[in-house]
C-alpha cells in the first residue's frame, strides 16, 4: 500500500476531530489531552453585563486641553461607549473566532491556546505568529486566508503558509500563569515546543510588539528547525544610539531616515508609555481595568500616541485601517476573559527579569527580515537593520501602517510575509 498524501492525511485528521495532524503523528493526536480543541462561546449574562456597565460608566470631566497630551480625550470614550452598548455585535466577532481551528494544549504546566491553520497546498511554510499588548489573536485575523489560500487572493501557491497563532500566557483564551517566571524567553521555549508537538521539522516566525521579544528571543535560542524571523518592531539601536538618546544631543551625520528614527525614539523617551511603567511596576493595583470596561478601553486605546489618534479619528466617523468593530472586538476579548491584570503582569515578568532593553540590538545570527511602519514607535532605517542583523534578507519600509500591521493593513502585510520568507523556503 503506498503512503497516504498529506491532503488524505488531513482529511482523516479533520473527520476525527483532530485537524492538527501530520504523518506520523494520527495516534497522539486523538489524546486530547495533548491537543484539544476548543469552542469560544460566552454566556449571554456577560454580554448583557457588558453593556450594563458600559452605559453605568462614571464619567471624569473633559480635559482641559484642545489635543491628547492629556490622554484619550472624553469625547472619544463617549463615542467608542455609545457605539459599544448600542451597536457592537461580539457574537459576529466570535463566529469568526470558531470558523478557524482553535486548540488548547498544556506546556511547561500552562494551557496555550492557539489557531492553527494548515495550506491545502501541499509545500506550504509553516509560520507562528505572535501578537502584542494590546492586542490578541484577532490582530492576525485578516491574514489567515490570503497567507494560507494564497490562489484564492491573487497569489501562488508557492506562496502558502501554514499559520499556527498563539494566546500569550496571561492573554485570551490562554492559561493565566499563577507564579511568576513567564517571560518572553520562557514564552520562546514554549512556542518551539508547541511547533515541534505540531510536527513542524522546520518553520519561521513572526512578530511585532511582544511578539518580535518572543520572536527574537526565538532566533536567540535557536531551537531545531527555526529557519528564520519576521519582525515589524524590530530590536535596532545600538550601545552609540542609547548614548546619544541619553545626551539628548543626535550623533552627527544622521541620514534623513536615521534623524527620523532618532526623533521617533527621543519623543518616546521624553514622553514614555505611561501603562508601560505602571505595568511594569505595579500590575496588580490595576483593579480598575478588570471592574470597568470603558476604564480597561481608555487604558487600551493609549498605547501609542499615532494609533490612538488613529482610533479616535474611527470614532469620529472618519475610514482608516482598523474599524470600530476591529477595535472594540478586541477590547471586548480582554473583558470577557477578565485578562486585564494578568496580561498586564508579562510587563512585570519582563521588567523583573530583564534581558535588555526592549529596542536593544541582540546579537541574532539567523536570518531576519524587517517591514518598518512609519507609524510605528520608530520606524527602523535599513542602515540600522543591517547592523544589527548580520543577515539579514529583506527590507522594506512600508508606505502606511502603524503598531498593529496585520491587522491595521493585512494587504500590505500578507505581501511582506511572502517576500521576506521566499529566500527560505528551498531551505524548508
């Protein structure tokens, strides 16, 4: 009898129940207590509570000036509430959710819960993509079909991904760890063994904000079988850079491009995240987050000083990249799973086992590719990607797009995944 293709194999595995199967593997896969599949739905006492409290917010007083310095103005709270309690549907978000494979499986003694989307073409590359803070597994949303059916969204199949797409611990549908300790290289381990509990021999990966720390650390350990990163957050600034940031002086004879980056970085000095440095220090004293939805909203929104206006400019009617749907289906995935506090704690983990700084050049020897988004917190020059990645494979920097490229602009990201990875996939 000769062997059964890939696509029989598949078709077996998603008969049983069990579509996260390869060759080989058809055994361990029907123990759920290996990889479980997973069903989201969310009593409608939550939903109705949801929007009690959404219409019950005590509101402050405006601000007492005419631009954001002072934080998300009230006019937006007050628009993104409305809209949340009157017009915001979860369940179309949450029919989204379940038409993709979802799974459950325990490393390192937490439950991971991630998408995992095999290519029906037969060499797809397999991918793991791994979100941030703020965001969650609906930031990847809108890449799943074009990066896994690329025929079917005007591209080759030599194009295909299989995509594996992971809660952080602490965020989503993830288990919320109960001791301290998982930080973003306990995070890279888990992911090398989740891929490799996948059947994945060889692979890539892909990240931004927490994700390009779980990323690079990744690229750092090595682990059999990671051919290569993705990042569009990449880690570029060198000891000189620091220096100069800390002088508050730009070192001489800056490219247009550098000066740019400089200025990007000097403003997000001076002016800091305040979440960061709450999160950083004092999670837990965040109760607010996880009793008012409006209040966990707020702290959301002000991630960034570009995508906050972004959003807020949503709010005001105007068409951008992320709709309020987009915005609110995530907010609303963080208050349904309460994960307000506990995803807050990665900050603390981070901080309390440090590993650098978080824009500091690493030392990656494998191969990287970097998307710069003139959005972003800085937007990398590639005389600094080159730098600080030694092999690097591809550069582009990116016409629009800010923090949340995926899911801000999948068009332009879908078609950076396909061109940063073609020169690894004879690799594969």
């Amino acid at each position: 009898m000769s062997n059964p293709t890939r696509r029989e194999v598949l078709a077996t595995a998603a008969a049983i129940g069990a579509a996260s199967v390869l060759p080989g593997q058809a055994a361990a896969a029907q123990n759920n207590d290996v990889i479980r599949p997973f069903q989201i739905s969310f009593p409608d006492e939550d939903l109705a509570d949801l929007r009690r409290r959404v219409q019950a917010t005590k509101w402050p007083d405006k601000e007492q000036v005419a631009d954001t310095t002072q934080g998300v103005q009230l006019a937006t709270m007050q628009q993104l509430a409305q809209y949340w309690a009157t017009q915001h549907d979860w369940r179309k978000c949450e029919a989204r959710l379940n038409a993709v494979p979802n799974f459950i499986t325990e490393i390192d003694g937490l439950d991971i819960h991630f998408i995992h989307v095999r290519s029906k073409h037969e060499n797809a590359l397999p991918m793991i993509v791994t979100h941030g803070w703020p965001g969650s597994i609906i930031e990847q949303m809108k890449i799943i079909a074009p990066l896994t059916d690329p025929t079917a969204h005007g591209a080759s199949a030599a194009d295909a991904f299989d995509l594996v797409i992971p809660s952080l611990p602490g965020y989503g549908f993830s288990g919320k760890p109960t001791a301290v300790g998982w930080n973003p290289p306990r995070i890279a381990k888990a992911w090398a063994e989740l891929m490799q509990r996948l059947g994945y021999a060889k692979y890539v990966a892909q990240g931004g904000d927490w994700g390009n720390a779980v990323t690079e650390d990744m690229a750092l350990q090595q682990p059999p079988g990671l051919l290569g990163i993705h990042t569009n957050m990449p880690a570029t600034v060198s000891p000189e850079i620091n220096q100069s940031l800390a002088a508050g002086t730009p070192p001489a004879g800056l490219t247009p491009d550098e000066r740019n980056a400089w200025d990007q970085l000097d403003f997000f000095n001076k002016n800091g995240l305040g979440y960061a440095l709450e999160m950083n220090n004092r999670p837990q004293t965040l109760y607010g987050l996880a009793d008012s939805p409006v209040g966990l909203a707020a702290w959301m929104l002000d991630h960034d000083d570009r995508s906050q206006k972004m959003i807020a400019r949503v709010f005001a009617g105007q068409s951008e990249g992320l709709s309020k749907d987009d915005v609110l289906d995530n907010v609303t995935l963080y208050w349904l799973t309460n994960t307000a506090v506990s995803s807050a704690r990665l900050y603390w983990d981070n901080a309390h086992h440090p590993t650098g700084g978080f824009f500091d050049i690493r030392g990656i020897a494998i191969p990287v590719a970097v998307t710069a988004f003139p959005d972003e917190i800085y937007t990398a020059p590639q005389s600094w990607a080159e730098k600080a990645y030694p092999k690097l494979i591809h550069y582009n920097k990116a016409p629009k797009g800010g923090h949340f490229a995926a899911w801000e602009q999948p068009e332009f990201f879908v078609s950076e995944m396909r061109e940063s990875f073609r020169p690894l996939r004879q690799s594969k």
